[in-house]
C-alpha cells in the first residue's frame, strides 16, 4: 500500500479506527480521533485484552495495541462511517513489556517467518488467497442452514448481484489491493474475489478487511454476507483455498528447473510441502475451524477431503495450479491448500503453514509423491484401502490431532496452542447440544 504521512493525518479532523484479529479469527475494532495516531504506532495503546478471545484472562487483562504503520489505509468515502476522513491500520498485540504477546496470531506469524528464514534461505511464505461467501437477503437470514438453492451459479452474467460484487472490488481495489479477478461462484448467491498475492502477513490482513469491507457494500443493499462454509446444505460451501509459495529476495524457492521428475519442485520445497501434508489433520483445526466447517468437507461438493497433491487435481488436499506462461513459472511456482475455509484466523493459518514446513525440512520427511487419481469417485473405506489418508470429519477429530501434534504445537508455543484448544473446546461444547436439523428430520418429522 501506498505511504501514508502519519503526521499530516495526526492534525487533520479524521477518525482511525485500529483493527485486530483475536484467537479465534474474530475481527475488532477500537476507534481513535486522528490525533491519537502516532501513539497508537509507537508506544501502542493499551486495552482489555480479555475481551478479545483467547487473548488474556480477566485476572490479567491488560494488553497493548500497536498499529503497524505500513497497514495504514485510507479509507473509501463510499464505506466510511462518518463524514470525517476515516483510515484504517491493523494492529499486531504486545504484553505489557511491549513484547510481542504470545497468542497474538499475527505476531506469530511474524515469528513463523523469521524461522523460516532461518532455516531455508532467506525465505518468506508468500500467499495468495481465495475467500467465498454467499449473499444472504436480511429477510432471509433464518434460512442459513435449511436447504434451499442450487449449483447453477458458476460465472453467471446473469447474476443480479454481480454489480454489487463489482463494486466490492472496486472498493478493494480502490484501497489498493490489485484485483485480479472477481466473479459468481458454483452455488446460487455465492461470489469469490482474488487479488495479488503478498507476504503471508499482508495476504491475511487483506483477508480480514475484504470480510468488513463486504459486510459493508452488502448492508447498503439490504443484503448481508455470511462467510460460514457450508451456509446451504443443497449448494456447494465456500473454502478459501490458501496459494503458497517460499521466496527470498532474490528467487521464487519453490521453482528448481533441472528437477523435471519432480514437476520442476525443488527438493526442500517437496519436504515444506510433505511437512504441511503430514500435519493436515491437525491444522484442519487451525484451517478448519468452526463445527460448521466440517458440513463442507464432505464428498461430492468439490470440497477436498483426502491428503494428496496432484497437478490441476482439484480433488487433492493440495492442487498445483498451471502457469500458462513457461517463462514465468519460476516466478510463479506454487500450490494450492484446498481445504481451508473463511472463518480461520489466517494469521495462525499461514503460521502452522509455516511451522509445518519447516518440520518437513528439518524432518527430510519423504515426499508423499504426486497424485492424478479422481479421488472424488472413492468412498472412505476405498480411500483407506489405497492408502490415502481422510481429513478429519469432524471438528473433535481436528481437536484430537491438532492436541496430539506435540511437534506442530512446540512450533508454535504451548501459550498460543494452549489457549486455542480452549477455544475449540468451547466451540464443541457449544455445538454439540443443538440437533443437526438433518437428524430431526430422519428421526423425528419423516
């Protein structure tokens, strides 16, 4: 994004409201005249943070906000709430030592990247990401959940809505996240937009505000937009596949042009790419994160239920997309985690991303090979029976092995991974006593 003059902002009459993600993915926002701008980046503002999910407990509430100056915005007069200048500027949360605090996720990303440095040249997890969602009329908001709809909606120029989605990204785009391309999703009111891809951290900043920004439009039209993975039980989900690659300064790391038997993958990135695999059933906790998520990772709705990569395989857990210009392939070398959805904290995503990779490096853990097989035509046991392994089915399955992953959870920290796990905990607990609808009918009104 382009430099703002922070103290040229500090003396106008402008609002700036400081964003942060809590644990569970959860965006906030605390709203500051303009004055305030400065000390907001340096030394930070303090704040409960035990109103923040999995951040502090009431006991020892007191945290610190400190804006990151190179996530400051201006924000577009279309969507501003006020009829002052309004900008918006991420913040990353510290203890009150003004030290990174141990379960902010976007600190901790930062953490996973020095490491990753560290470890593979020099290098930084890239991502671009693909976040859907569907449109939801107000008046229709107590049918998310029932069936309703259907699959007939893959880049409609039809679509009603398609100007509203046009106008999204134009606002995006006017926030300067150079859109690459937005359109129509498989199921009816379903809508994706893509942007260039960035540095794990700013991909995920991006995330969060393209969230707020949607609600925003959307609202103006009576609409809302729901980013759950599997709103309609009739109509495909929505995931946010996840575009990865590791570079450096001065070369993309995941591109080896003499390694033509390994589809032109360096060896380290094999072993990054295998440490990812190896530990999916426990990021699904991470990537996966609501009991809702798992109505989506099901068979037969293009959603990725099996751990495999495979070139063009959108069945696979993990896709290697084509790059139709061969000159820019070693630029452009990447591949594609298909099973994350939008609710995820993307922070703590690309952060066990990371911590995953680097295991699979300092593991030499064997590649797991590629696969072309339609693994959509095999049943669970007909995946067992090939020796492919499932995605959990389940949010406590995810729990299960996300607890059990003593090597992912000592990446990370046991702070961080401690206070998530209460998170999910509470997220199970919470689900498990309302009926799945589905069982009410079979059991019930059939």
């Amino acid at each position: 994004m382009s430099e703002l003059n922070v103290s040229q902002i500090a003396k106008e009459d402008a609002l700036v409201k400081a964003l942060v993600t809590d644990l569970a993915g959860g965006f906030k926002e605390i709203i500051f005249p303009s004055k305030h701008l400065p000390e907001l980046i340096k030394p930070g503002i303090a704040y409960d943070g035990s109103s923040f999910a999995g951040i502090n407990h009431i006991n020892a509430s007191d945290a610190i906000l400190a804006g990151v100056e190179a996530t400051l915005v201006a924000v577009p007069e279309s969507i501003a709430e006020s009829e002052k200048p309004e900008y918006w500027i991420i913040c990353n949360i510290l203890n009150t030592k003004h030290e990174p605090h141990p379960n902010c996720g976007r600190g901790k990303l930062i953490e996973m990247q020095e490491a990753l440095g560290k470890t593979w040249d020099g290098g930084k997890l890239f991502m671009g990401a693909e976040p859907e969602a569907f449109f939801v009329a107000q008046a229709d908001k107590e049918a998310v959940g029932s069936a309703g709809g259907g699959n007939g909606n893959y880049f409609n120029p039809k679509d009603p809505k398609s100007f509203i989605i046009a106008e999204i990204s134009n606002t995006l785009d006017d926030m300067e996240y150079q859109i690459e391309r937005a359109h129509t999703e498989v199921g009816d009111d379903q809508f994706e937009i893509n942007w260039r891809f960035d540095t794990a951290e700013r991909t995920a900043d991006k995330i969060q505000i393209f969230k707020l920004v949607a609600h925003k439009i959307a609202r103006n039209y009576d609409l809302d937009v729901t980013f759950l993975p599997k709103p309609y039980p009739s109509r495909n989900g929505s995931g946010m596949h996840c575009h990865l690659s590791v570079q450096n300064e001065s070369k993309n790391l995941f591109f080896d042009d003499s390694a033509t038997d390994q589809k032109q993958f360096s060896n380290t990135s094999l072993q990054f790419l295998t440490g990812i695999l190896s530990h999916a059933r426990s990021i699904c906790a991470i990537a996966n994160s609501a009991e809702v998520s798992y109505a989506r990772l099901v068979p037969g709705f293009e959603a990725p239920c099996i751990v495999a990569i495979g070139e063009g395989n959108r069945s696979a857990a993990c896709r290697i997309p084509a790059i139709p210009n061969a000159e820019l392939k070693k630029y452009a070398m990447r591949t594609e985690m298909r099973f994350p959805d939008p609710l995820c904290n993307p922070y703590l995503l690309a952060a066990s991303f990371i911590a995953a990779g680097i295991i699979g490096i300092e593991e030499e853990i064997d590649f797991i090979g590629f696969t072309e097989e339609n693994l959509y035509e095999y049943g669970a046991k007909e995946v067992v029976e090939k020796g492919y392994t499932l995605l959990p089915r389940n949010l406590w399955e995810a729990y299960q092995a996300f607890s059990s992953d003593t090597a992912l959870k000592q990446k990370l920290g046991a702070s961080i991974t401690n206070s998530y796990e209460d998170l999910l905990l509470d997220e199970i607990d919470g689900c498990q006593a309302f009926a799945n609808p589905e069982s009410v009918r079979r059991h019930y009104l059939d």
